[in-house]
C-alpha cells in the first residue's frame, strides 16, 4: 500500500477523537498482534487504554512550548495528554531536540524594538563527548538530566493550571524485548499503539527545525514503512494528527517572565489560564 502523504495525517483532532472512538473495538486484535510480534505486552497498556489520551513522544518531557500547547490542546478537545518519553535513547548534539535538553533557551524579555530577547541556560558544566544514555546525564545539581526536565515541567504546569502531567518511560520495554536502538522495530509497534489507544501529536513532514528536511531520510525510510504495514496488516489507520510549529515552540516557559506578552501561546488556548 502506497504510503499517500493526505492519508497519512488525521485533518484535525475532533475527527481523530471520533476515529479512535470507532476503532478501540480492535484492541484486542492489535494487542494480539504485538504479542505476536514483540513477545509480550507494554508494561504501560493499561494505563495509555484508560482513558482517550493524546500523545507526545519527545525523549524527556520537559516545559517547552510545544509540550505546553500540547497540553492545552489535549484539555480543549477533552484528551489526556501523555508524554511517551525514551530516555534511554542516546545523548547526540546532532538531534536539535535532544541538544535543547542541555542548551535552553528561554525569552527574556521584548527588546526596545518589540523583538524578542533570548537567554540560555545550560544545566550541565560539559557536554558529553561520546554518545551516552539520556537518562545517565548528571546535571550540576545532582539530578539525572530527565528529572532536572521533569521539574522544570511540573512547576510550568503548576503555574498555568494544568493538571500534573503523566509520563510513561518505553525505555524498559525495548530493552526487554529486545528493540532498544531498533527504530524500524518499535516505530512498528508506535502505529499499533496509535491506531486505537491514543492519537499521536506530531509531524513527519514539515519544515521546522526539528522535522523536514533533516529528517526526510528517516521518515522515508522507518515512519512510513510502518505506518503502511499497520494499514496493511491490520487493516487500521494510525492517527496522527500534524502538531504546529514555530521557532520558538522549542524555548522554554519560564513561569517568572510575563509570558502572554511574548506572544507564544495562541489566545485561543491561553485565555482560559490564570
């Protein structure tokens, strides 16, 4: 089946919602299915087919913009936002996302001509020279470098009002299965999971800083693939749904700073926080 780059994104979250709603009736045959194929069952599949969640699947979750507008949007449509999070994935300075863990950058403030002033926050004293688990990382503080993140979100969702966040780590469970770095393996099990437990909120194709161009090779070779084996296989579509972006969704909230005036967040999600 021909991978069609209109078929493979869900228009909108309503009609993703309405879409999962259909196809929960087939989780026993997807569960079967990765049973067949992995050996055994997530730890977490419980809890991700409690409740309709929309997910996010960076490597930590941490109190970016794009986590928190995501959350937003999980609230506004009626999702439970869940961050996927692979800490155990390496530590490399090439991906933009995992570079922002240890460089952030945050909005200062508006300079004289209305422009936004940036500063930069780095929690460790070096980076690491070699490629090393995310979740080896100290920081100079003491904490492992997803727990440094993991604070800084809680306080950001504290102060906007947001329910805390739930998280779930795969990390364990490719190593128990064996796909740990096996990306052609567990991008296959990622569009079970997104067929009729959870909507995924990403984009494979766009042109940010932390999609597109760079990673067209990847997409092409490993995301589409297992989208179609999904259609094929199980004859299911996986929903994703196309997250927005702008440059400065990769900043992060600084709860002190008067963030409405930065003008990140649109007003209409940001109206309903205190």
């Amino acid at each position: 089946m021909e991978c069609k780059f209109n078929e493979f994104y869900t228009e909108s979250l309503e009609l993703a919602l309405e879409a999962l709603q259909k196809q929960i009736i087939l989780r026993t045959e997807i569960l079967r299915w990765i049973k067949c194929e992995f050996g055994e069952l997530p730890d977490f599949i419980e809890s991700l087919a409690s409740e309709p969640s929309l997910i996010l699947a960076p490597h930590v979750a941490t109190a970016r913009y794009d986590a928190i507008i995501f959350a937003l949007e999980a609230r506004r449509i009626g999702l439970r936002p869940v961050f996927l999070e692979y800490t155990n994935d390496d530590f490399v300075t090439c991906s933009p996302f995992k570079l922002s863990l240890v460089r952030m950058r945050f909005i200062s403030h508006k300079g004289r001509n209305g422009g936004l002033v940036y500063r930069t926050q780095q929690p460790l004293d070096i980076l690491p020279q070699r490629s090393v688990p995310i979740g080896s990382i100290f920081t100079r503080e003491g904490d492992i470098l997803p727990t440094f993140h993991h604070k800084l979100q809680d306080a950001a969702f504290g102060s906007l009002g947001l329910d805390p966040p739930c998280r779930l780590d795969i990390s364990s469970y490719f190593l128990k299965v064996n796909i740990h770095h096996k990306a052609k393996a567990y991008y296959r099990l990622y569009m079970a999971l997104w067929s009729a437990f959870a909507i995924l909120y990403e984009d494979f194709h766009g042109d940010g800083e932390e999609s597109g161009a760079g990673y067209d090779r990847f997409t092409q070779r490993i995301v589409e693939p297992a989208w179609q084996e999904i259609r094929c296989s199980l004859n299911i579509h996986p929903l994703i749904v196309r997250k927005p972006w702008v440059s400065n969704f990769s900043c992060y909230l600084d709860p002190s700073q008067e963030w409405r005036s930065h003008g990140i967040i649109p007003p209409s999600l940001s109206y309903t926080l205190p």
